[in-house]
C-alpha cells in the first residue's frame, strides 16, 4: 500500500491560455478594486497577486484573515483548486506552463480590458 502524503498545490492550475485574466478579474471584483499591473510581470506565485491586492486595499481590510480565503477563492475559482491549501508560495500556472513572457502579455491585457470595460 502506497502512502499519500498531503501538501499545497504546486500551482492553482492556470494554464497561461487566458484563465489567468479571468482568474484576476475575478478577484478585483469581488474585492471591487483595480490591481497595478505595472509589476505583474513578477507575478508567478499566488502571494505575488495577494501583495498587489493588499496595496490596493484599505489597512483594516489589507490585514484581516477573512481577506486571504476570499483571495484564494477567487484566484482559484477557474480551477477548483481546493482553497484550504493553497499557500503563498503556491504557483499561478500550472506545471510546464510558466512562460514569462505569456504570463506578461496575460497581465497587460487584462488592464486593457479592465480600462475597456471601465471606460463603457
């Protein structure tokens, strides 16, 4: 009998094929603000996206614990990953899918498309 252990996700499951955008659109509407996208190209794990959230929020909200598991479900909505597990260190897409530059052109249009759907 083989033994399993439990850990994090290695990744939330993005697959760098535009569930991304949808992934961080979801969480600025839930949380009803715009992320700066000026540093998503850095972004590669789930705490990277968090950060640029907690800077776009209030203090008391940036802080609270309630904060995170609503960022989690969110960012993982598009992929079911199981929220409880996910850790800050926890990648954005899935393994064998990280390519930077994908991952740079995901971000930039999603603030055009934010600035769009703004804008109407």
């Amino acid at each position: 009998m083989t033994s399993v252990t439990n850990r994090p996700p290695y990744s939330v499951g993005l697959g760098g094929d535009g569930d991304e955008i949808d992934a961080i659109a979801e969480v600025e509407r839930r949380f009803g603000v715009q992320l700066d996208y000026s540093e998503a190209v850095r972004w590669r794990t789930v705490g990277d996206v968090f950060c640029a959230l907690q800077r776009a929020l209030p203090q008391e909200q940036s802080s609270s614990s309630e904060t995170w598991l609503k960022f989690c479900e969110a960012i993982s909505q598009e992929t079911g990953v199981d929220v409880t597990e996910v850790s800050n260190a926890t990648l954005l897409l899935g393994e064998g899918r990280f390519d930077r530059g994908i991952l740079l052109m995901a971000f930039l249009l999603i603030g055009m498309v934010v600035a769009i759907v703004r804008n109407l």
